[in-house]
C-alpha cells in the first residue's frame, strides 16, 4: 500500500472502512512499541483525510496536497513538544482547542495529531480531556504513543485504540530487501 508499511495494512483498512461507512472516530490513539511507523501512519491517515479527492491515499495533486507537502496546511494542526524528551505543555494543547472551534479552512475536516501523546504534562492531558469528552465537529484528532498507560485511563477511554504491533521480522527483512537497504 502506497505510504504505509506492509505490517500497517490492517490497520489502514479497517480505519478506512470506518471512514468510507462515514463511522470515523472522532478520537484515536495509535499505540504500540516505539520505531513501529505510527507516526508516519498518523501522518499519511491526516494527508488522505485533508485531501480534497476523498480517495483511501491522499492523491498529492490537490491544493491540499501541495499545501501539506509544504508543511503550511492550515487544518492540519500538530501538537509536539518544544524539544524532544520535553513535555507538551497545556498551552500547546489549548492552541489546538482554540483552532477546533474554528470550521476548517480548505479540507472537510481538521486534523490534529498529537506525538507522542503520552508526553502531555497533567495539565495539558486534563486541558484535552473536555475536547475528547465534546468534540468539536468537523474535527479528527489523533494521538500516538509509544506508552499508552502513561496517558490517564480518561482520555484513553474516549478514544478508538488502534494497536501497532511489532513488525514480524520476515516481513520487516522483506520489506528492506524491497527499498534495496544496504546490509
């Protein structure tokens, strides 16, 4: 599958079952060990949301295409710490909430994506928590982790869970003889 990796594909289809039945989650926390690519997985699900073709694969033609590839798409919204190993701090979490009142600008929905999730301090977590517990409309927010059990049992609660598993290594020495990868 074009932009995610083969042991992501079950994991990209039942969330896009859930989008083409119009059931997409409002809330979802991709999780699982670290170096598994649900970042990049967040992102390429953000990139296929925000896309003005509406296909399963963001078509990278459309003003909302380019935009992204820019880096300056206004529905996307992406909340990370300052410096890695640093918290989110509520501040940055706030910013998003503010903007999730607003109707998006280009796309059908915003999207913000939330990495790693589980470095929110007490008082963004708690900040988030009305978001989750009301959502926005119009509004798809996703948060990543490498330790879901640092987030509280709250905010885990209201959101879909979508594990990532450890790669088989078959598929994963697969995969790396396909990108041509030296030894």
């Amino acid at each position: 599958m074009p932009g995610v990796y083969p042991w992501q594909q079950e994991q990209w289809k039942l969330l896009y079952r859930y989008r083409h039945q119009q059931r997409m989650p409002h809330a979802m926390l991709l999780y699982g060990e670290a170096e598994t690519g649900k970042r990049l997985f967040a992102r390429r699900l953000a990139e296929s949301l925000l896309c003005s073709k509406g296909g399963e694969y963001a078509c990278g033609e459309c003003h909302s295409c380019r935009l992204l590839r820019a880096g300056n798409h206004p529905d996307l919204v992406e909340v990370k710490p300052e410096e890695p190993g640093k918290a989110i701090k509520v501040d940055m979490v706030r910013a998003y909430i503010e903007d999730a009142t607003l109707t998006p600008q280009i796309a059908a929905c915003r999207v913000c994506v939330i990495s790693p999730a589980d470095a929110m301090n007490q008082s963004a977590s708690n900040s988030l928590l009305k978001t989750l517990e009301e959502p926005a409309p119009e509004n798809q927010l996703l948060l990543v982790s490498d330790h879901p059990a640092r987030l509280s049992a709250t905010i885990r609660s209201r959101c879909q869970k979508v594990a990532f598993p450890r790669p088989q290594e078959e598929e994963s020495l697969a995969w790396l003889q396909e990108q041509d990868a030296p030894a």
